[in-house]
C-alpha cells in the first residue's frame, strides 16, 4: 500500500484501560494502522491508560486477547516514541521498571510538548 | 478548509454523534469541504439504515444519510468495528452467512488506512466521541 | 501554534481534569455537551488563566445553565471557525 505523504505527527493519548471497554485496542488498532502507513508517530499513555502497562496480564480468564503482547508488537512497527505519564504510574504504584513493555515515564509538561509538535492528536 | 469527522459514538447512547452531525451540518454550510467522515468503535451505528426511532425525535441516521447525499460526502464505517456489530453491507453478510445486510447506503465499509489517508490530506481532524 | 480541546464529560470523570493537566498557554478548552456543566468550575480554575474558554450555546441552552462572564458562549458556526483557526484539536471523552 502507498504511504500517504508527507507523513504527518501523531499522537495517540491512550487513556482508557484495557479490557473494560473496548478504548484501549481501539486505540491500538489505529497505532498500528498508522504505522503501516509510516507516518511519524507518538503513543501516550496517561491516567488509567496506564493500566495497559501492568505486567502478567492474563486475559485468557475473561476470553479476551492479551492487549499487553499486542502492545509488545509495536517495535515490530517501529513505533518507538511510547510515553507514560509518571503521575499516573506512581499514583496506581505501578514500577515503571516492571511493566509489560519499555516506556518512556514521562511529565504533563512532556506530553503538552507532544501535543503542540502534532498535526493531528487522537484521545481514546 | 478541507476538514475530516471521526465519529466515535453511537446514536441515542450519547449526544457525541449528534454534535459530530451539527459540526459537519455547520461546517458545509460555511464553505468548507469535508474530505471524509469516518465512523469507528461504536460510531459505526450511526451507518446502521434499520435504526428506526420514534416518529417525534430526531432521526440522526436518517439525517448523516441526507446530509451525506445532498453533499456527495465521502462516508466510511470502519470494516472491523462494524462487522463486530453487526453492520453488514450485502457482500460482507453474504460473506459471513448472516441474515441481514443493514448498512446504509450512503456509506461504504472501508479499513483504517482510510483514516490515516484522511489524516494526511485533510487540514484538519475533528473526533466526537463519548 | 495552538490547540482547541473539547470536554465533554461532568465533573464525575476526569476528562476535564486531564485536558487542563496537558493544555498549553494559548490553547482554547471548548466545553460542549455535558461538559457545559463544568463552566462555573473551569472559569474559577487559577489552570484556566493563560487559556481561552468556551462553551457551546446549544448544549447550554439545552440544559437551563447560565455561563460565567470568563466563559464565551459560542454556537457550531464559530466551533467550526475555532477548530480551522486552531492547529489542531483535542477531544477529551
């Protein structure tokens, strides 16, 4: 498929947790649409978007696919640039260091800064 | 301008999909072009042509339909939310051996990279969702 | 450049509270819906000093609430003028 050009800045604000409704991997379906079409891509996961990270999910217990290997696909796609915002991380005592997938813990002032180098921003 | 609508919510559950419509009614009344409207998760219902409301309220997938005819509008339901939901168009139903094929139309199924096209060639991006 | 955001929820979520933690000095908050709840709240929030604030008329009207002086009512034509006139939007749901 043709890549629309010039790729354009996107940034994907992953807000939602991952298996209570279906945000969170709607979300990451248009990451990954994204990606194939190589544009320029930022994925941030803020407040209880955060909750995607948590290590050892095991959503075979609900029928539901395990969205935190889904999330661990993303260097496959060269999508590399994945924030998390540090509040929501230590409010929830998540470990940065102990989640499912390498991130960048990062600040609100990170994220606005995000926000304004975009062309388009979707929040899900 | 040449502006995009993601439409993210269903009609009747929230009042996203109804703004969505008054923002795209507003914005072909002040000179704009709407390069694409593209409804995805639950906004897919808004493509749904059995949706049958009461007589007395506001029939909102009726008036995406006219809105969308009037103005030759480019309109996509995103193929995997809608076949998730049941919004079938007649090769998709056929395909799946379902009994019904309810999608509008004047709306066609298409995949995200519609979206990420939209993206790239619109100025603009506005999302509704709830 | 600047971005519009639209919030769309009560002050029950935090979609409000989320926007203003990533909003910059410039930026436009278009509250629509049932947003239009928070307009008393967001016009006496010290966050709000360096941001434009809006609220969409219908929505309003709709719902019988009357908009501090700090919040500017608008109808969809100038939502449409605020979403061209910013570089981009945020919708916060």
């Amino acid at each position: 498929m043709s890549s629309p050009n010039p790729p354009k800045t996107i940034t994907f604000i992953s807000r939602s947790t991952p298996y209570g409704s279906g945000r969170a991997k709607a979300c990451l379906d248009m990451v990954l649409s994204a990606a194939v079409f190589e544009q320029r891509i930022n994925l941030v996961f803020m407040d209880d978007g955060v909750w995607q990270l948590q290590a050892a999910q095991q959503p075979k217990s609900i029928d539901a696919k395990d969205l935190s290997a889904a999330l661990s696909a993303l260097p496959l796609f060269e999508v590399s640039n994945i924030f998390a915002e540090s509040e929501a991380l230590s409010s929830r005592n998540l470990d940065p260091a102990a989640l499912a997938i390498d991130v960048k813990a990062c600040s609100a002032e990170t994220i606005a800064a995000l926000i304004r180098e975009s062309d388009v921003v979707y929040q899900l | 301008m040449k502006l995009t609508v993601l439409v993210y919510s269903a009609p009747y559950s929230t009042e996203a999909a109804y703004s969505a419509y008054r923002f795209t009614a507003s914005a072909l009344a002040a000179g704009h072009e709407i390069y694409r409207l593209f409804f995805y998760y639950d906004g897919v219902h808004n493509s749904n042509a059995s949706s049958a409301p009461p007589q007395d309220e506001f029939d909102l997938v009726k008036a995406w339909s006219e809105l969308i005819k009037t103005h030759k509008l480019d309109a996509i339901s995103c193929v995997s939310s809608a076949l998730r939901r049941g919004v079938l168009d007649a090769q998709e139903a056929a395909r799946y051996e379902k009994e019904a094929a309810s999608l509008g139309s004047q709306f066609v199924l298409s995949g995200l990279g519609q979206l990420v096209d939209a993206n790239a060639k619109s100025d603009r991006v506005m999302s509704f969702g709830a | 450049m600047s971005t519009l955001h639209t919030v769309n929820k009560t002050a029950a979520d935090d979609a409000l509270a989320a926007c203003l933690k990533v909003a910059s000095s410039g930026d436009s908050v278009l509250l629509i819906e049932d947003g239009v709840y928070q307009a008393s709240k967001l016009a006496g929030n010290p966050q709000t000093r360096a941001l434009k604030l809006f609220a969409l008329r219908e929505d309003a009207d709709a719902r019988g609430i009357s908009l501090p002086a700090t919040v500017t009512a608008i109808g969809y034509a100038q939502f449409v003028e605020l979403a061209c006139e910013h570089q981009r939007s945020v919708s916060w749901f």
